[in-house]
C-alpha cells in the first residue's frame, strides 16, 4: 500500500462520517447481533468492522478480494512496525470472517443491491491460518462461545463469577477453589487485586470482573471458601470440570475446559499489546 493510501486511512476526509452506520445496514447489524447476549461481544465486532469500512471506504458487502489483500498487507506492516501484536490481527480476520459468513448463509437473498454483492465471498477465511498456528488457534474459544456460555451461567451466580475470573482474570481452577473469602481480595488506588498461592505478585482484577464478583460477594456465606458446594463444602477440581461440561452443554457448545477458558484471558492480553512479562 501507497503512503498516501495509509494517510488517507489514519486521516479520512471526513473525521465526523461514521462508516459503520453508513457502510452497514443497520438491520444487517441488528440482526447479526441477536446472537449475542453481552455488550462487549458486539463492540469488539463494531470496532474491528468499522475500521475495515474505514480502510476500504466502501460498503461491507462490496468488498472484494484486492479490499482484504491491502488490509492484510497493511496490518502485516504495522506488525512489523511493532504498531500492534500479531494475534490482534488474527482477532480481527476472524471476526471480519465470522460476518461475512453470517451475510453469506443468512443475509445474502436480503440485500438490495444484488449487482453488488452476487460476487461477495468470504475473503478472510484464506488468511486465518497464516495469521496463527493451529495449535494456537485450537486453544483460542471463539468469542461468540465464550458469550454463549457465559450467557448460560448468568443464572447461578457463582458459576457466573468463576467463569468471569477465569476468563477476565486468568484465574486457573486450582486458584479459584483456593480462594477463601473476601480478606483474599486487597483494594489498592488504582483497582482491585488478588493474593494467590504460587504467584510472585497480586493478580489484578479488571473492573467488569470487580463488579460481578462484588455481587455475588452480597449473596455469599461466610464459610471455609469463596466458593462451595450445595454442602457448603470447598470445591474441587472435580466440581469444576463437571461444571464446565454442564454449562457447555446448555449453552450448545463444544465441551471445554476450564483451562481454556483462562488460555483465553492471555490471548485476549496478548492481542491487545501486552509482553509475555505483563501476562
């Protein structure tokens, strides 16, 4: 890509032109986000998809295989320009493939102009496994499971608040049935930690995770753990896998388990930036 073609992508024409609402139909993105339950799903999908409309100027279903080409081109400069993280970019074509997927089987026989789009393909799929290992990439849950399951468990809230801190937190499961209570928990100026066995420094708690942690502390026993049985006896590492498939289960997903969920939190770190040592 040109350098006139990167400064027009960082300096558009028209700063205050919003791409997303004019180069999304707003009942295409309506609809595509019936499927998910949390708010931070469909930003994280707003915000890459906005960006590719901005790169492009065009409207999503007009993309076309010199679109993705140029986007790949550019992102892989900015990778090698230390501008952001390999696995962000990986974050980026599976989200812009899992749209286009859902125009492809569900949206395609809806449009208006089909002089436009008879010749739209999912142009992201090809890209995706030189972006990322496979191996890494079976580690990764999609974003739209982790919603599902979390959705599933909003119900019991402990389940709830073990999952966010598995995957908000990177909490493994040995970690969170070690927890006590509360005194685990320490406050500092710039937000909450927590003390756990085996680990040099306190694990910061991110403020979603603080609040729903926070509610199910209202609810909460004082006993001999944080989290206990319908005995009110300190979980195992037993409980939690049985937990994990139940609950994927219910949200009809692939079974997983609760160290994937946590794998998820490092992925997520380290596809907005983070070094190994910060993770």
């Amino acid at each position: 890509m040109s350098q006139n073609a990167e400064s027009k992508f960082v300096n558009t024409k028209n700063k205050k032109f919003d791409f997303f609402k004019s180069c999304i139909k707003k009942e295409v993105w309506e609809l595509f986000c019936k499927k998910f339950k949390s708010d931070v799903t469909a930003a994280s999908y707003k915000s890459d998809l906005s960006e590719f409309c901005r790169f492009t100027e065009k409207c999503f279903q007009e993309t076309d295989f010199s679109d993705v080409q140029k986007y790949y081109i550019y992102m892989q400069k900015k990778i090698k320009n230390g501008q952001i993280g390999p696995l962000t970019v990986t974050k980026k074509f599976r989200e812009l493939h899992s749209f286009s997927k859902f125009l492809l089987e569900e949206w395609s026989d809806r449009l208006e102009d089909e002089s436009k789009t008879s010749s739209f393909k999912d142009y992201f799929e090809p890209y995706l496994k030189q972006l990322v290992k496979e191996k890494e990439l079976a580690r990764m849950i999609p974003l739209e499971h982790i919603d599902r399951l979390l959705t599933a468990s909003a119900e019991n809230h402990m389940v709830y608040t073990i999952l966010t801190l598995m995957y908000r937190a990177g909490l493994s499961s040995t970690e969170i049935i070690a927890l006590k209570g509360p005194e685990d928990f320490v406050q500092y100026g710039d937000g909450l930690y927590v003390f756990l066995k085996g680990r040099q420094e306190p694990c910061y708690i991110p403020e979603d995770a603080k609040e729903i942690l926070f509610s199910y502390l209202e609810e909460w026993e004082e006993g001999r753990s944080l989290f206990y049985n319908r005995s009110k006896n300190p979980l195992n590492t037993m409980y939690i896998s049985r937990m994990m498939k139940k609950y994927c289960e219910k949200a009809k997903i692939p079974s997983y388990s609760a160290e994937a969920v946590r794998n998820c939190c490092a992925f997520n770190l380290f596809a907005y930036g983070a070094t190994e040592e910060q993770v």
